[in-house]
C-alpha cells in the first residue's frame, strides 16, 4: 500500500474519490454531484499550496483518503484552522490498516505544506490520540444528523 497526493482529476483514483465524497457529505448536505466534482478537482494542489488530497492506493485501487485543507470546516468556528478533513476508509477496505497508514504520514505531509498545527472534528473517540492528536473538547456543529461532536488539534 501507498499513500499518494492526488494532482489531477485525470488519476485513476479521482473518481473513487469522488464516489465516496458525494455518497458522503454531498448527500448529506444537498450538494449537487457537479458541485463535489467540482470541489474535489480544485483540491488537488502540487507543492504546498491547500488544499490537498492524499490516497491510500494498492494495485490500482483506492483504499481510503484525507484531506488537508485551509477552508472553515466547520463554520461556525471561522477562528480554527488549518484542518484535517474527509478521513475516510472505503468498506470493504476496513480493518486492514489502511486508516493507519494514512494518519500516519498526515503529519509529514501536514509540515510539508508549511502547516504547524491542525484541527478536525469527528464523532470517534480514542481514535485519533492513537496518533498524537489532543481532544480539546465538545464542539456545536447545527447539523441535525450530529449536533455536536469531539474537536482535536494536532502540533505538528
């Protein structure tokens, strides 16, 4: 297995991840499958320029992907920033490292772009202390599918 950055929506990787962004939050909140393509092919930056999009890859399939991203995340904390968004492990793919394989270079790939800390929010507890983030605490995200959830940071 490989963690790649995703550079152009050219990859043969581009369209799993956009299967799995649009079953996943472009449902969710009403996003056109245009809009999330769209999304998806300006998040695909070489150098250290955000937003960036890495993949898990093994014999030519896409396992899993992150995201790491200057965009509010969660909107209604304008004040947090950078962030570690779009964690996600295909099904079939789960139970087989492949979420540790990806957390594990998020931090160099997080310096690589000049970052030095990160934040993501998410309903998983214990998962990502695993990896050196620290819980800060409950956060309000108004939707009604999570209304809140666990904020974490991560000094890089």
């Amino acid at each position: 297995m490989e963690i790649i950055r995703l550079e152009s929506a050219d990859s043969p990787y581009f369209e799993s991840v956009y299967d799995w962004n649009y079953a996943w939050w472009g449902v969710r909140d009403g996003i056109s499958p245009a809009e999330v393509r769209c999304t998806l092919a300006h998040s695909l930056n070489r150098g250290d320029r955000l937003p960036q999009t890495f993949v898990a890859a093994e014999d030519g399939q896409a396992l899993g992907m992150y995201q790491l991203s200057m965009i509010d995340d969660l909107y209604c904390r304008p004040d947090l920033y950078p962030w570690l968004i779009d964690v996600y492990v295909a099904e079939p793919c789960r139970g087989r490292g492949v979420g540790r394989a990806l957390l594990e270079t998020v931090p160099e790939n997080a310096r690589a772009a000049g970052l030095t800390e990160l934040y993501l929010y998410t309903t998983h507890a214990g998962l990502y202390e695993k990896f050196g983030w620290t819980y800060v605490g409950e956060v309000d995200t108004f939707r009604a599918d999570s209304p809140q959830e666990r904020l974490y940071k991560l000094e890089l």
